[in-house]
C-alpha cells in the first residue's frame, strides 16, 4: 500500500506551487494573434460580398461567442471544429469548379488543400491519442488501489463494457443521420457523466460507497481531491487560469478557419479565386496546428508528472477468509446489492490434505416478499476461482453445503464480494 505520510491538501496553492515548475514557454506565436484577426477580417468580407442564410448566420455567431472555460471541453471543441473542417476539406465538399481543376490555378489550389487536410488529420490524431492516454492513465492509477485479484479485474471488464456502449450510442445516432455537432454534443455528454462519477467516487455517494470500500489505503487528501474537481472554484481553476488563455485562442482560431472555410466554398463560384485568401488561409493553418500540438504535448508532460493521483503499490491477496464446515453442516454468506449490473463474485479452493475432497456450492437471492430463487444451482466442486454473475438490486447467499457428508469436515479458503457499475474517472 502507498504510505500517506507527508501528503498535504491537493489545494489550489499546492497546485499552484506545482505549476511554477511547468509555465508555458515560448508563449503562443504572436502570428496566431495576428492570423486570428487576418481571418475574421475575410469572414467580413465574405459576409459583405453576399448576405447571410440562416445556418450560416448561426455558425458566425459562434465566432463571437467565449470559449469554453474549462480545459478538457476546449480540448472536445477543436476536435470537433478540426473534424468539421475536415468534412469540408473531402474532395467530395470542394466547390465543383475547384473538383475539376480547369485550371492551373485551380489545380495549384487542389494541392493546397490536400495539404490542409493533411496537418489536420495529423494533429486530430495527436489529440485523440492524447485524451485516450490520460484517461487509461487515471483509470489505472485508480485501478492500483483495488484488490489485485478477480474484483480488479470485474471492474476492469465493466469500463470496458460501459466504453463499448458508450461507442455503440454514437454508433447509433450517426447511422441514423447525426451530425459532427450532434456527435460531439453526445461526447461531451458521456465525458460529464464520467466526471460526475469521479466526483462521486471522492464523496462516496449511492453505489460508490460500496466501490470506496476497496480503496483501503487511499489517502483522504486524493478522496477530497476527487470530490472538488468539477467545482468552478476548486483546485482546477488553478490549471484553467495557468494554461486556458493559450488554449482559448487556439479555440477561437480553429473555429474561425472552419467558419472561413465554410464562407469561402459557399461563395466559391460567385466570386474569383482569391489567392491572397488561400496565402492568409494556409499560414493560418500551419500556425494553429503546430502550436496546437506543441500545446498538446506540453500539456502531456504536465498532466504526466501531475500530483493528482498518487499510485498505489501492489498489494497481496491477505483478506482471504478460512472456514471449517462440519459434516453435516452448511456455511452461509450474505451479501446485500444496492445497484442494478452489479456482481457478486467469489473465489474458494478446499484444503484437500491427504484426500481428494468436494463441497456443495449454490447462490442464492430473496426478493421483496421474501421469495427464494436459486441464481447458481447447487454443484459440487473441489474449488471455484475468480467466478461471477451479474445481479440486480437485493439480497443474496452464497451457501457452502457439506449436508451430504457423513464423516469428513471440508477446510474452505474464500473471498467474496460486491462489485459496484463501473466507475471510469477521467481527468480536467
């Protein structure tokens, strides 16, 4: 188990003292700032040459409009707008004069975009490989102060399972005709659930008591951590106020380039190929993707060597119970559900000796009015190891039957226990 001597309040001056070590240098490029206004002054012009419809009128706005506060949801954004632009960026979304390249101008243009499309898939990929690392990275440390045996591993299969729904539901709204918004509205969603149970997990609430019990050894100032990290005021306004403002620009900047690119293919055939445009519109891009992925891998090595989680060591299997059953005699277990898709799991061998032994082995649940239902028909086996079954909310017995034996008393080494839906932190 981790030692917890020394530790201090994870509070915003302790964050804060930890951040000193990791300032944001070189600062964003002075040309961001400066391509950002080149940008939003060719939003303006196009909007001149020719009146807004109504769904352009909306994504204009947006310009307009403060970035998000929170780092985690303007990192979701430029992964949305970066996708956005790279619908726009398919051959297939071209204008129809710049599909067929009439031109050696307009096919120079071809080329240019392609190299667009390029620096965006590249950096999207950067930023999906760095928001799935960070969270198998929190999860993991978490995971450090389960019990190192079957519940770990049940927990495991549960995130899992619940990531595999969770792709399944955008799976289903973007073959039934959902957009990129759509699906990112659906994303961040399913990422403020996630950070609703890490909040859960800190203040042991519903089902999360029962998940707290595993996590013997985690120290209070991680739990109370944990509990505060949505909080607008908490420890996390500090890496908001340290590292925001760059990241807020570069939203602004990315959702400008889409707006921009959105304009420009709508007014394309009605208007000359302005090659000044496409000048100010690949320098902005080369900007924003390079200083994206600089902010990113910064933010990486931060997030590396953060003191949020504090992994715990490996630990034995020392909470094994050992029983004698009589001849004759039976021992039970209860085991009392709070929550839906919980397990109950168990884990017994006998003690065999001399002989080759066996013992009865069933499990059972009692609903509201008292009724009996057998969940695991009666067997019997010399051990059954890191077994489970799903159950409902109520109560159960896990029963150890030697009834059937006339002489012989059954030495049985076991664990049981409870696990909990899954819990899958992720970090600000």
């Amino acid at each position: 188990m981790a030692s917890t001597e020394g530790l201090v309040p994870i509070t915003r001056a302790f964050l804060s003292s930890y951040y000193d070590k990791y300032p944001f240098v070189p600062p964003l490029s002075d040309d961001l700032i400066r391509l950002s206004a080149d940008i939003r002054s060719m939003i303006a012009d196009l909007q001149r040459d020719s009146v807004l419809i109504e769904g352009e009128r909306d994504l204009v706005q947006e310009v307009d409009i403060p970035p998000p506060h929170k780092i985690d949801e303007n990192m979701w954004k430029n992964r949305e707008n970066m996708e956005e632009i790279l619908f726009l960026l398919e051959r297939s979304h071209w204008p129809a004069s710049l599909q067929q390249e009439s031109t050696s101008e307009g096919a120079e243009l071809a080329i240019l975009v392609e190299k667009l499309k390029d620096k965006f898939e590249k950096t999207l990929k950067l930023l999906e490989y760095f928001q799935s690392k960070n969270a198998d990275y929190v999860f993991n440390t978490v995971m450090s102060y389960m019990p190192q045996d079957f519940r770990g591993t049940l927990i495991r299969q549960q995130r899992e399972r619940s990531e595999r729904n969770k792709q399944a539901e955008v799976d289903a709204l973007v073959n039934s005709g959902g957009s990129i918004r759509d699906r990112y509205a659906l994303l961040w969603k399913q990422q403020m659930e996630r950070r609703r149970q890490l909040a859960q997990l800190g203040s042991a609430t519903g089902v999360y008591k029962t998940l707290v019990k595993y996590l013997v050894g985690v120290p209070q100032v991680l739990l109370d951590f944990i509990r505060k990290i949505n909080d607008d005021e908490g420890p996390m306004e500090e890496q908001r106020q340290r590292y925001g403002p760059p990241l807020y620009g570069l939203t602004t900047m990315v959702l400008s380039i889409r707006v921009f690119i959105f304009l420009l293919w709508s007014r394309f055939e009605a208007s000359k190929i302005n090659k000044h445009q496409f000048d100010i519109l690949e320098q902005a891009v080369q900007v924003y993707t390079s200083e994206f992925e600089r902010f990113v891998k910064f933010m990486g090595e931060v997030f590396t060597n953060s003191p949020f989680f504090i992994p715990a060591e490996s630990r034995g299997n020392e909470d094994y119970k050992e029983i004698s059953v009589a001849a004759g005699r039976t021992h039970e277990v209860l085991l009392t559900v709070e929550s839906i898709n919980s397990y109950i799991a168990w884990d017994f061998s006998l003690d065999q000796g001399k002989l080759k032994l066996d013992i009865g082995f069933s499990v059972e649940y009692t609903n509201s009015s008292g009724e009996k239902v057998l969940i695991l028909p009666y067997r019997r086996c010399e051990s059954d190891q890191g077994n489970f079954c799903t159950v409902m909310a109520g109560n159960y017995k896990l029963i150890w039957d030697n009834s059937y034996s006339a002489f012989f008393k059954k030495a049985v080494r076991y664990k049981v226990d409870c696990i909990p839906p899954v819990v899958e932190p992720v970090p600000e």
